[in-house]
C-alpha cells in the first residue's frame, strides 16, 4: 500500500490526507490558491469545511500565517471552491 500523505489544517490543528485540504500559497507577495498543489512558495493548509474557512475569516489566522493582510476575497473564492 502507498502512504498517503497527511497535512495540518491550520484551523483545526488536525491532520488530514492533502486531497481533503485546500492550499494557499504565498509567493513574491501575492496570496492565491493552489489547486495543483505544487506551486512555489510558502503554503499552509486549510479543512474544505464551509465552517473552518469561515472561523479561518473571522479570526484572520492567514494574516498570521503568512504575516501580511489577506484580503476576505481569498476566503470568498476559498468557499467557491469547495
């Protein structure tokens, strides 16, 4: 059997397969979504769970993550997504 790999939601602080897990990225100042997964950059992992991206919004925990403001249309195309 193949090991599936486990990432950390940052939310949740539980460990999930990645394709359970949405990633965003930070790379040269920009903050996107990574759907592939492979994109450079410093990423972090969150649940594709409607209420952990909205507790993600209210408490702005991506600010912290990636030390910068992120604008809540990161989240709004977060929830289109899922």
């Amino acid at each position: 059997m193949k090991k599936v790999p486990l990432r950390l939601c940052v939310v949740t602080r539980e460990k999930h397969p990645k394709k359970d897990l949405i990633r965003i990225v930070k790379y040269k100042d920009n903050i996107d979504i990574d759907v592939t997964g492979k994109q450079n950059g410093k990423g972090c992992y969150l649940k594709k769970d409607k209420t952990v991206i909205e507790k993600a919004k209210q408490t702005k925990i991506l600010n912290r993550v990636f030390e910068t403001n992120v604008n809540d249309d990161i989240y709004d195309k977060i929830l289109e997504i899922i």
